[in-house]
C-alpha cells in the first residue's frame, strides 16, 4: 500500500479555512522554520480512503476470534464508550478546581470500593498508566515499607519462574535483586525452593497468579506464610483476575499488595500499546506511602502534597488514564456482584471447553483443568516433522482468526497460549477449535508447506527481530 506522501498531489487540499478576520501577528525571525514542512497533499475523501484501508487491515475483536493468552482480548460493551464519551467526563481539565469535578472524584471512589470489595484490599489508587507501571508502584510500596522500618538489608525479590515477565523487570527497576524460583512438576511454586530461597534479605515475592501456565497455585496460603515469617511482603499480579474476581480475594489469600489490569479484566480496547490503566491496591498498613493524587493541597519539590509525607510520590501526572478507568466502572456496574462471578465462572469453562477440544491433537504443557488460559507445545512435532508453534500460528492467519500468543511462557518450548475469554460463544470456540486442528492436521501433511505460511495476509514472515530493533519508521523524500 502507497504512503500518504506517495499518494500526494501537489496543490490539492482538503481543508476548508475561513479567511483571516482578526490582525495578523508575525513570530519572531528566531523561532521560525527556514522552509515549509514537506507533507502530504490530498482531498479529504482520499485521505479518508486511505485511513480506512489501514483499518480494514488492522485485527481486533471485531473482527473475530482473538485467543491472544496472557492479554484477555475480551469484546468491550459499547455502553461503556457511550459512558467514557459523556462529556462530564471527557470536557474536563486536571488542573479544574477539585469543587467542579465532583462527578468524576465519584466515578474514582465508587470503582475503588468495587475493586477493593473484589480484591480485598483497603486502599486503591488509580494513577499508574498500565500493568507493568501498576507492578512498578506496588513494589515502590513495600521499599517504602522496609526504608521507614530502618529495614536496609532485604535487598532481593523473589519471583517464581512461572510468573509474567514484568514481574522480574519490576523487581529490578526497583533496585531490587530479583531470584528465581522454579515450579515444581504440577507446574506450581516448588516450595521446597521457595524455603530456600528466604531470608532476611527477602524484601518480598511477587506471584502472578493464575499464573502464566494458566494454573491457580494450590499453595498460594503456604507461599504467603513463607515470605511472611521471614518479614517479607507478598505482592499479587493480578492483571489476569478474570477466573478470580467474585470467588476468591488476594486479601483473604495473605498478600499485601497488588495490581489490576483495568484494560484486561474490566474492559476497554486495548492492544498496539494502549491506553490502559492499573488499580494499585494495598493493606492499611501501605496506605500512606500511595501515590496521591485527589487534592486540592499544593504539591512541594518532589510532586508530595501536604498531609501525605509519607507518600512515595507521583507516578504520573493527575487521575491517571481517566476514561479508562470510567469504562471499568461501568462494566462493573453493568455485571453487578452475581454478573462478575458468573463471568470468572464462563472464562474458566471456555477456556476449559477449547483446552479439551484441542487436546485430540494438540500437547498441553500441563494437563487437566486450567483457569482462563492454557499452554499448549509443539516440542515433540519440531523434533519429529520441524513444525513450529509459529507455523502453527501464521496458518491460524489464513484461517481468519489471531493466533494465541507464541513462545510464551518461556518455560515451555515451542508454546502457544490460548485464552478464549468468557465473552465466546459455545458455537464460536467449537468453530475455533476446528480451524486449530485443520491447522494441525495440514501442517502434519505438508510441513514444507507449512514453513511458507500465511498464504492470504498482506504481509507473511517478516524478519521480525529487524522489524522490533531497526523499525524504518520515516518516510524518506
Ligand atoms: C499483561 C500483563 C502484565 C503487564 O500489563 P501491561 O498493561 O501490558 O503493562 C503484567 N502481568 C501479567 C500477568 C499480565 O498478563
């Protein structure tokens, strides 16, 4: 597809602009450019043309089935767009005086009981822009906690081998030596290691759970206890509470701290980088060292404002990604308490559902009953035909559906990562699981064949660490 600077004929326009009718004002000589910028110049309707062809080439939910594990591409009711575009909401400034705003400080404090009623937290705050800046606050606060206790020797974080990959990023962000600890057999927290592993240098853990294996740690109670007779504190990834919300609370599990991904588990579109939002929430005992935001107090040097000394500080400017967040509250309030429970229940057995009908070909990196997701490996089919889980996932390409996600987790060799979501229907995941097996079943045939897929898509196989590391991003005249 040609660019808009390809496209481009000189001397066509698609802006209309009234003449000038208030006096001209010259800028200064210094702060002009030499010559005018080169940019496209086409009528509006091509330039719409032209979006819209981007558009139809893009994938999201849709468009159709989007198993893409790890990222809970659920479909985004569009009752909560026509709520985030109300323009109580949208035709605000953060800078307004706290008095005119009362709307939205309401939408912040009925979501934070919602989710502090779902988690079992006694603090929320909603400023961090997505997951990874949620995990990054989190372990902010247990720093903060060791520091005020005079507590310098807990240097390390301990983090599972099953768990995201923020978790290890965060821990090390924060100045942290970050452990590993392996999963045992059943693909859970070998706790044998975990023993081992703690000490008085133990600042905490960090546990995704489900964890990336899709499996919820029939020993969460144990872990927790570990960490916490050696003065740890236990931080819980929830950016997947999909399978959980409405059952079981991180709270009554013995973990400290947590995040939620508002853009997984309560909605919104995301994907390409955004926009999402993480809700941060913590015990009593963290409370003070929250970021503050909702004030209208002056804030000193360092972004703290008065009555919160003890605050960690500003991990974003203002409320956070706002409308984000108003899209979670109403998908909360639009389930209600029983809607949110029976959802978990549906992730889990549709995940379940897929997990069994892929199995007559597919290997499950751990078998029987998973949460949300599930793993599957093409280890033993790359040794014996040299079929890949990236085959597998460019043929899912011709079949009009996304791919789950591809070697990820890291611990399982050749993976591919499946999460239907609860918001598939039985007809839609049976489908699916049709195109996965014909998938399977053609690449067995012809493995040749295979390696040269997808057939149909406008790009095929490009070199994707080219692509990741030296993105031609520029037009150049
Ligand atoms: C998606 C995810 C994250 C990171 O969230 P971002 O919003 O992408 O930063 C962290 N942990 C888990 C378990 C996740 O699935």
């Amino acid at each position: 597809m040609k660019l808009l600077f390809e496209k481009s004929v000189p001397g066509t326009s698609g802006q209309y602009i009234a003449p000038m009718d208030v006096p001209e004002y010259r800028l200064d000589a210094s702060v002009l450019r030499e010559s005018a910028p080169v940019l496209p110049e086409l009528s509006e309707n091509d330039l719409s043309r032209h979006y819209t062809q981007l558009e139809k080439r893009a994938f999201g939910v849709n468009d159709g089935f989007y198993p893409l594990g790890s990222c809970t591409m659920k479909y985004n009711p569009k009752v909560n767009e026509q709520a985030a575009s109300l323009e109580g909401f949208t035709d605000v400034h953060p800078l307004q005086p706290d008095s005119t705003v009362k709307g939205c400080q309401e939408v912040i404090d009925q979501i934070s009981k919602a989710l502090m009623e779902i988690t079992g937290m006694d603090a929320m705050t909603l400023t961090p822009a997505a997951g990874a800046h949620g995990e990054f606050t989190g372990i902010m606060l247990i720093r903060k906690y060791h520091e005020m206790r005079g507590d310098t020797a807990r240097t390390k974080v301990i983090v599972p081998d099953s768990s995201h990959g923020t978790n290890p990023a965060t821990g090390t962000m924060n100045g942290f030596t970050v452990v590993s600890v392996p999963s045992g057999e059943d693909g859970c927290v070998d706790l044998k290691a975990l023993r081992a592993a703690v000490g008085p240098d133990t600042a905490g853990l960090m546990l995704t759970n489900p964890n990336t294996l899709g499996l919820f740690d029939k020993n969460i109670r144990e872990i927790t206890k570990i960490i916490h007779e050696a003065g740890g504190l236990c931080y819980y990834d929830g950016a997947n509470l999909n399978p959980v919300m409405g059952i079981s609370r991180p709270g009554d599990m013995g973990f400290d701290c947590i995040h939620l991904n508002l853009h997984k588990t309560f909605s919104t579109p995301h994907g390409g980088g955004g926009p999402g939002a993480a809700a941060v929430g913590c015990r009593a005992f963290l409370r003070n060292y929250l970021p503050e935001a909702f004030s209208d107090a002056e804030e000193d040097a360092e972004g703290k404002k008065a009555g919160c000394p003890e605050s960690i500080g500003k991990v974003r400017g203002f409320h956070g990604n706002f409308l984000v967040v108003v899209r979670a509250l109403a998908y909360i309030l639009s389930l209600g308490k029983d809607g949110i429970r029976d959802s978990a229940i549906q992730a889990v057995m549709n995940a379940n559902y897929f997990k069994v009908l892929l199995a007559k070909k597919y290997t499950m990196a751990e078998p029987g009953l998973c949460m949300h997701e599930f793993v599957m490996t093409m280890e033993r089919e790359k040794k014996e035909n040299g079929i890949t889980a990236l085959d597998i996932a460019k043929g899912l390409l011709d079949e009009g559906i996304h791919p789950p996600t591809i070697y990820f987790p890291l611990i399982v060799h050749e993976a591919l990562m499946a999460e239907p979501t609860e918001t598939e229907s039985r007809e839609t995941i049976e489908d699916a699981a049709e195109k996965f097996l014909r998938v399977y079943d053609r690449a067995m045939k012809d493995p040749e064949a295979a390696h040269e897929w997808p057939e149909t898509t406008v790009i095929g196989r490009p070199d994707e660490v080219m692509a990741a590391r030296k993105p031609h991003l520029r037009w150049e005249p």
